[in-house]
C-alpha cells in the first residue's frame, strides 16, 4: 500500500512524464528487450530493433496507461480491468516479465529525472508498479 506521499511523488512524477509517453516507453523497452531477450518472443510482429517506430508507439501506451493508473491510483483495479482481461486472456504474457519491465521503466526514470528520482521516490515507484503488475496479473489461472 502507497502513503499518501508516496502517491504524490508518483502523481507527480507522472506529470513530468506524460508529454514524453513515446520516447521515455520506448527507451524502456530498447532496454527490455536488450537486456533480457525472452521478452522479444512476444512481439513477433513488431519491428524490435532500438527507437524504432514499433517500439515508440507501443511504449508510449505502455507508459499512457501508467499515467491513467497513477490517475486512479485508489481504483486501478477498475481503471485496469480492460487491459487486466487483455493481459490474462489474449495475451498470456508471463508474470515474471512484468517485474523486468518495472525495472527497465524505474531505470529510464532514473536517467531522465535524476533530481525526482531519489531513494524515495523510487521506493514508490517500485510499490506503484508492483501493484500495477499485480493488477493485470490479477486474472491469470
Ligand atoms: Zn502490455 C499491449 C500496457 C506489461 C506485452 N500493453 C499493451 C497495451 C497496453 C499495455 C496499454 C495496448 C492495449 C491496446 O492496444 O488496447 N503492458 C502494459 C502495462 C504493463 C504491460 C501498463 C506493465 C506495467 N505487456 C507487458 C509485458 C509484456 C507485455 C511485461 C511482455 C513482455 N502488451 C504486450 C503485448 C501487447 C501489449 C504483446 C500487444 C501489442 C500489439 O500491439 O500487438
């Protein structure tokens, strides 16, 4: 569970973000894919290579979402529900995926925003994410 502090550095944080949603997703991503390639197997049909167009696009939705998260940070499980039924049900990707993709996120944070990114506010980012993840996992059987 989030302080109240701890939404605010991610609400505001999500501010700085939203105007940069392509680029900051999609160097997440390059960082995904380039670090851990088991993660390509579910983009078959994407141009994988780094900043490509493929890429952008898809991590500023990616990144898009997060920010509708962060605007519903004590109902996500309702602001989620569509993308949750998309995770579990057509798309299948493994949970553990979820977890290397908050940390690619929590790392290009930390690159851009270095005087946001303390010690702090990235504790709640990673409490912010996990509980993102844990919601579109949440249907998985
Ligand atoms: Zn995911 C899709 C979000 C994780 C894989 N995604 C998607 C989308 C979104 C998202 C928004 C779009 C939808 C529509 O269109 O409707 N994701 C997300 C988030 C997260 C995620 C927020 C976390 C945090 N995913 C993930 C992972 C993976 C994935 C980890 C693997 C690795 N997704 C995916 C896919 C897809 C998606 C494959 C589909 C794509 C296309 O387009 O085809």
């Amino acid at each position: 569970v989030l302080s109240a502090e701890e939404k605010a550095l991610v609400v505001d944080l999500c501010g700085k973000i939203s105007g940069h949603c392509d680029a900051l997703g999609g160097e997440a991503l390059d960082r995904l894919f380039a670090s851990f390639g088991q993660t390509r197997t579910y983009f078959p049909h994407f141009d994988l290579s780094p900043g490509s167009a493929d890429v952008k696009r898809h991590g500023g939705k990616v990144l898009s979402a997060i920010g509708e998260a962060a605007k519903h940070i004590d109902s996500m499980d309702q602001a989620l529900s569509k993308l949750s039924d998309l995770h579990a049900y057509n798309l299948r990707v493994d949970p553990g995926n979820f977890q290397l993709l908050s940390h690619c996120i929590q790392t290009v944070l930390a690159a851009h925003f270095p005087a946001d990114f303390t010690p702090q506010c990235q504790a709640a980012w990673d409490k912010f994410l996990a509980a993102v993840s844990a919601v579109l996992t949440s249907k998985y059987r």
